[in-house]
C-alpha cells in the first residue's frame, strides 16, 4: 500500500510527484519496472476511456477492465510503490455514455457505478471530475455541487468496505492558462465547507490550471516553452495558498514540456504532475523507427493507416489542418495497440525481424524508460 508515501509531500520535500497514463500495457510495464528499480512512488492515472469496469465493456489499454488492471498491477508491483489512481471519473467521461446521449441523472448514476468498482478493486486515489457535460456549460457552483455528490458517494463506499483512499477534484477542463488566486480560493474554500458540513476529509489533491495544455504533439499553454518571471510567481502564489490550507496540487497535461521547466517544478514546490499522451506518441515513434530500421515498410503503412482511420487525433488538434496524416497516426498509434489488426502486424514484425529483436514488446519498453526517467530526473525523483 502506498498511501503513507503521499504523507512525504510536503512543502519541506524538494521533488514532485509523477502520474503516468496507462496509455499501453507497456507503458504500464514500463512504469511499475523503473519504480521498483528506484524506489518510487508513481501513480498510475487510468482514465474511464483507457481502463474502465468490466460492465461497461473495458477500456482501450489492453482490453483491461478496472478489475483486471489492478490485480496485474498487484502481481507486478512487487515493492508497492505503484499508487493506483483513477483520472478524470465523473459524469460522460467514457465513450458509452456520450453516445448513447445519458441524461444527467444517468451519467451520475453510470460514474457512481464505475467508481464503486474502482473502490472495490483496489484504487487508491479517486479523480473527481465533473467537467464534461455534452448539453452545455455549466458553471462552478453547478460542477461543484455534481463533484460533492461523486465525492460523499465514493466516501461512503470506502468507508463501508474499510478502504483508505485519497481524491483529486477538478472542477473544469484544461485552459492553458494559469488559474487566479480568487478562483482558486472560491472553489477550496467551497470544498472545505462541504467537507466540513458533511465531516468528509480534504481532498489529497486540488485540480489547478498552471498554464499547461496539450494539442497535436506540444504544450500550447502559457507556459509550453518557458516559465519564469510573472507567470512563475503566480504559480508559486497558488501553491504558497495550498501549503496553507493542507491540499496538495495536482497539475495535468505536463506533456512536451521541456527540462528546463520540467526542473522548476520541484523547486517551486509544485506538488504533483500528470503526463500521459506524450508517453503514447514516444512508443508509437519507436514502434515506427524499429519497421523503418528493419525496412519494415508494408507493415509500418499498414499500422500507420489503422492508427490514421481510428480518428483518435481529432481530440488532439488545435486546427484542422495543423499537422499531416503522418503525425495524426503518430498520435493516435497508441489507441490502437490491443486492436486485433495492430496485434497480427506485430506478429508479422516479429516474424520477419528473424531474431534481429528478440522481442519488440521488451523494446519499446526500454524506449518507454527513457522517456519516463527524463521525468524522474527533472522531477527530482531521483538523483
């Protein structure tokens, strides 16, 4: 169990704390090696879309419902250094409910269910995320009030089945811009009177906007290609008030950004950080190097077409025309890596390489690593 580990971010501690999105089963592989490898504590964040209950038909990483991903998490994690977490719950956060066009009531109802199985299978820390509604714009009184009741559900679940869990609670989508003091002191300060009318504890985590966005295959934030000067302080204001008030920050789409700012992190002692579709694109970029090493060229088309038709890169375009066919397959590689197709191109691969790469699953794992200990390094998680 790793929750006592969350105790050691405090504001005297000089590093941030990692999420990895479970983008691919061998980035999960690859996650849970170097933690225990190190000694540290990552949290693997799990979106309703990538691991979700088995009732509602499973998520696209590996085909893995949320009680199957934590019992493999719980075979591998030998150390216990793995925090398994759900990211972005709530109401309309997986395809089913968008498409079958859910109601209100039903999409509560749906994200209460799938929680309750997350509670029950093992996650440790809950994401609170009523952000998305698909009949409108609702303001921060209406989220706050759909997050509360998400909230006391989850709480009395796990009070009921004697489980010690944590939660995040975000309360809008991701801006790119730098939240203002009053707007994050509203909300705090809303959560905590609920929390204390209801004797429900703090959330571990508060969702703030740190000027961090991602479109196609960059940060487009206020803060994509550098931080400093004002917008550093007004981040540093925003975690000077959390300090204050025991809640910890959690900062989402910190994908693409550079070691520069990635280094400041610690020092301004942001609390913790998500990154997830940066993690996909670099094993799909090395999925694609290994057919063009190899010559490979047939296989790596057919791939590219299946990852290109699953128009999973419309989420991620900042414009229609931004970028080619060939980076739109790039970002959307990873969505289709349980796909039975990809699965027979992969054994084809593994066929033709004759030996040359003994296995290309154990490869791009490697390749993973790397992406994640830059991580690791500039988040000073280790030394």
């Amino acid at each position: 169990m790793s929750y006592f580990k969350i105790d050691q971010l405090t504001p005297k501690h000089s590093s941030t704390l990692l999420g990895v999105g479970t983008i691919s089963k061998n980035c999960v592989d690859a996650t849970i090696n170097l933690a225990n490898q190190y000694n540290v504590s990552v949290f693997l964040v799990a979106s309703r879309r990538q691991i979700e209950a088995q009732e509602f038909g499973g998520g696209y990483c590996h085909c893995w419902s949320s009680e199957e991903f934590s019992r493999y998490i719980r075979s591998k994690d030998k150390k216990k250094n793995i925090i398994i977490a759900r990211d972005h719950g709530g109401p309309w956060q997986n395809d089913f409910e968008i498409h079958n066009k859910y109601s209100l009531n039903q999409a509560m109802e749906s994200a209460k269910r799938s929680y309750q199985i997350d509670i029950e299978s093992g996650f440790e820390c809950i994401h609170i995320d009523p952000s998305v509604d698909i009949f409108g714009d609702p303001n921060t009184d209406e989220v706050l009030s759909r997050a509360f009741e998400l909230y006391e559900h989850c709480w009395k679940i796990a009070q009921k089945l004697n489980k010690k869990i944590f939660f995040e609670i975000g309360t809008e989508k991701q801006s790119g811009d730098i939240g203002t003091l009053d707007e994050v002191e509203y909300i705090f300060f809303k959560i905590k009177a609920f929390c204390q009318k209801n004797q429900l504890p703090l959330p571990t985590f508060i969702v703030i906007q740190t000027g961090t966005k991602v479109v196609e295959m960059k940060n487009v934030g206020l803060v994509g290609n550098s931080l400093k000067g004002a917008d550093a302080l007004q981040i540093s204001a925003l975690i000077d008030f959390c300090n204050r008030n025991n809640i910890l920050l959690k900062q989402h789409n910190t994908d693409y950004l550079n070691d520069e700012i990635l280094s400041l992190y610690p020092k301004l002692g942001v609390h913790s950080v998500n990154v997830a579709p940066e993690f996909g694109t670099r094993e799909t970029l090395a999925l694609v190097d290994l057919f063009n090493k190899y010559k490979l060229v047939l296989l790596k088309d057919r791939f590219l077409k299946l990852a290109f038709d699953s128009k999973k890169w419309e989420k991620w375009m900042q414009t229609q025309n931004g970028v080619g066919d060939y980076e739109k397959s790039l970002i959307a590689g990873h969505y289709v890596f349980s796909d039975p197709r990809f699965l027979e191109i992969k054994i084809q691969a593994q066929s033709e390489l004759n030996g040359r790469v003994q296995d290309i699953d154990a490869y791009l794992v490697e390749e993973i690593k790397k992406s994640i200990l830059r991580y690791f390094r500039n988040l000073s998680l280790i030394r």
